[in-house]
C-alpha cells in the first residue's frame, strides 16, 4: 500500500529541515517520539514497514496526537507497506545528513536496519536495546566507527535522564559534603543498585496497548536482561560517572548473571496481542499450554571498581493504581540516595536521602546549604525529615510522564545534529552499555 503527498506540498518543504523517516514501526517508542512537533523537523513523515505490521497502530496514535484538542500535532505521513519496504526506503529521496531514520520494532531486525541505514548515509535515533546479541555488539562497533567517518549521528532513546528524580538524584550525588563519596561496596552487597518492574498489559496515551506476536519471542525481542536493563545501565553511568570514557577492558567486569521467564496463559497473550493462538514460532517455549518469556534478568558487574547490580523483572498486569516501578540506590560514604515508586509513594518516583547519621548536626547544615543550591534551578521542591531519612518533595508542575520525556530525548539529539557531532562520551555510553548486556546475556546462557 502506498500513500502519496502533492509535489506542491513536498516543493513547499524548507531544504533547512530535517526529513523524518519511520522504518517499520513496530513498537509503539516509534509513535511517542511524534507526540509533539519540532520546529527543526518537516511535517512530512516517510513510513516504510511490511504491511500489517504496527503500522495502524501507529497511525492510529497519530491521528489521535493530530485531532487532540490541545496542542495538537500537525503531521503528514506519506506511507508505503509491502515486502520491499526497507530496499525502498534505502533508495529513496533523503537529503545527505538531513534525513532521520527512527528504528522502533523488531530488535532482532534492527541490527540489520542500523547498519544499511547509516550506509545509506542517513541518520539513525533507535529504541532501546540497539543489539541483543554479542554479535550484533561486534557490528554495533563498526557502525560507529562509519557513522562517525561519514558525519552521521547513531543515537539510542534514553528518557531516564530526564526525569527529575534521577536528575536531582544526580545532583546530590556530586555533593561531596552530602553524600561523600560512592563506597566500594562488595560482590554481595553492591554500591549502586538498580531495578524496575514493567507489565505486558499496558495503556498508551490512554489506549490499550496492543503488542506484536513476535514481541514475545526472545530471538526477536532480546531477553528481559538486554532490553530494559539499558535504561538502568545508561541511568549509573550518567550518574555516577558522567561524561566519562570508559575503557572496556579496564573498567567494567562481569561478575555473574542470571535469567529466569515470566509465565502467560493464553487468555493473558491474547489480551495483550489481540491473537487468538500461539504463533508456531513460540512452541518452544510453551509448556502445559502456557508461554514462558524470559523476560527477566539480574546483572551483577564492577564498573570502575564499583560494585554494581542492575535487575529487570517483567509482569503481566499492575495491580489497580500502580504501574511500571522503579528502584534505585547509590551508598556513599555520608549518605544514600535512594529513590522508591511503590505503594507508600502512590506509585511516583521519589528520592530520599539516608544520611549516615540523621543526628549529625554538621551534615544537617551541608546539606541544607547544597540543597538551597539545588532549589535555585528548581524553584518550588522541598525537603521532609522521615524518621531517618529526608523525602525531597518535587511539586506537581514538574512532573512529566514517560511519555512526554521521548520528545527531550529528540530535543537533544536535534541539538547533537545541528552542532554536527555529539560528544565522546555519548559513544562510550553506548557502547560500554551494549557490551554490558550482551556479555550477560551470554553468561545466563552458559549458566555460569
């Protein structure tokens, strides 16, 4: 199926713009980046996919986004679907380095995606996770390496870092007279912990989300522990140790790993695909007439010395009022950051800080001092003595949803376009993150 624009619509296109491009959008990361419109990015939207994969759910929440009574959208999307979609989309009109190609679906696919994508001289801002596998990692090297010899920007949808819990989380960190320094921790008890729990069953932008079949098989998905484990991993990188380079052999060390699935009954698969059936490709993993996903992963690994664990756990539904969940927990020397979204915080993020000592006179003025410091860049957040610990109360007008921090995302990878280049370290994150979960991956495999 195709869809054409008018050439007087595509002549009227201003040359400064960028040209987007969706490929395949198979998960609906592809859908949220549009949710709002960029004055740096012509509304005229490329859509190339295989028919019947994701693409009306796509259009479906574009539609919506164009016809909201509130700011909405105004996208044109001119769209082709048929088995010769992605050999259309390389040969078609882009503009050298002006064109975006978003790469939302299928992880197993991806690989291939990313690589004819940048060879084809376009830009590429993909979904989590870039590879799922320790060869896709190997590839993964060298289309940085091309998209850096050709002036192309290869960038992955990291949102985490734009939740204010996690920046203000951050800030206090590198308060010496806070939180001291990170301790060491140990192989049992690490330093720095991070953990989330997300549902199959979902509502997007206030729609039942409706999941592909394949979504459900590891060999095209990637296992729990290479998918959502990127967010935690990229989340202690960028906290502890920003803007850093790291040095592969020399600063990250995998000390165990380990994998265990999630069980859906059909009822439950046919809810979140809309299928009436188990897809052949699934056989393997059904036992007594239910599917078993491994969708859930623990790492455990030292970065720069530190003791670290990351742990992704994946449920069916939330229990009513809750939601996705998150855990986090650095120790410094003076104090603990920890942030909670669990019942007693009504489901919310939320950061507190465990000092060593809640009597500490001394630390109590340091960190009323670092705090008003803070509080000049967010006017309105407040600080709430509980027992042993300090709550920062975080006003309702700073809250953002997971939705809303994709379009932050697009602004700064706009901002690393229009300066021709982003920065080293974005790179080194990439890639040490990448090498991270394809690494585990492989040792829960070998059982180890």
């Amino acid at each position: 199926m195709e869809s054409h624009i008018d050439a007087q619509t595509i002549n009227d296109r201003s040359q400064n713009k960028f040209s987007l491009i969706v490929l395949a959008p198979a998960h609906f990361h592809a859908v949220l980046l549009q949710k709002v419109m960029y004055p740096q990015i012509d509304p005229v939207v490329h859509v190339y996919a295989p028919k019947g994969e994701g693409v009306n759910e796509y259009l479906k929440f574009i539609n919506q986004y164009n016809n909201r009574i509130n700011d909405p959208t105004h996208w044109i999307e001119d769209i082709y679907e048929g088995p010769d979609y992605l050999r259309k989309m390389l040969k078609g009109k882009s503009v050298p380095n002006k064109s975006i190609v978003i790469i939302a679906g299928n992880n197993r696919k991806k690989e291939e995606y990313i690589t004819k994508t940048i060879d084809a001289g376009m830009n590429v801002l993909a979904d989590k996770p870039m590879v799922i596998t320790t060869s896709g990692f190997k590839q993964l090297q060298n289309d940085f390496e091309i998209s850096q010899k050709r002036h192309l920007l290869l960038y992955d949808i990291m949102t985490e870092r734009y939740a204010l819990t996690n920046i203000l989380q951050k800030e206090f960190l590198h308060d010496p007279d806070i939180f001291g320094h990170l301790k060491k921790g140990t192989p049992e008890n690490p330093s720095v912990i991070f953990k989330s729990v997300h549902y199959f069953y979902k509502e997007v932008s206030g729609q039942p989300l409706i999941r592909p079949t394949w979504y459900f098989d590891v060999h095209q998905q990637g296992e729990g522990i290479v998918d959502v484990t990127t967010h935690l991993i990229d989340l202690i990188q960028w906290e502890c140790f920003p803007k850093t380079i790291f040095n592969l052999a020399k600063d990250v060390k995998i000390i165990s790993a380990r994998h265990w699935p999630t069980r859906l009954s059909l009822k439950q698969f046919s809810k979140v695909t809309g299928a009436d059936s188990f897809p052949p490709f699934l056989n393997e993993e059904i036992k007594n007439g239910d599917l078993y996903v491994f969708a859930n992963g623990e790492i455990r690994y030292t970065l720069k010395g530190i003791y670290t664990e990351v742990k992704e756990e994946w449920k069916y539904v939330a229990p009513k009022g809750s939601g996705d969940s998150f855990y986090s927990e650095i120790n410094g020397t003076k104090a603990s950051l920890i942030i909670y979204q669990d019942k007693a915080q009504n489901y919310i993020p939320t950061l507190y800080i465990k000092p060593v000592d809640i009597k500490d006179k001394k630390w109590e003025d340091f960190l009323i001092n670092g705090f008003n410091k803070i509080q000049k860049s967010y006017p309105g957040i407040t600080l709430d003595k509980q027992g042993d610990s300090i709550k920062v109360v975080i006003p309702k007008n700073y809250t953002t949803s997971g939705e809303d921090q994709f379009s932050s995302v697009v602004k700064k990878y706009l901002q690393y376009l229009e300066a021709g280049s982003m920065p080293a370290w974005e790179k080194s994150f990439m890639l040490t993150k990448y090498y991270i979960t394809t690494s585990a991956l492989k040792m829960a495999n070998s059982g180890k």
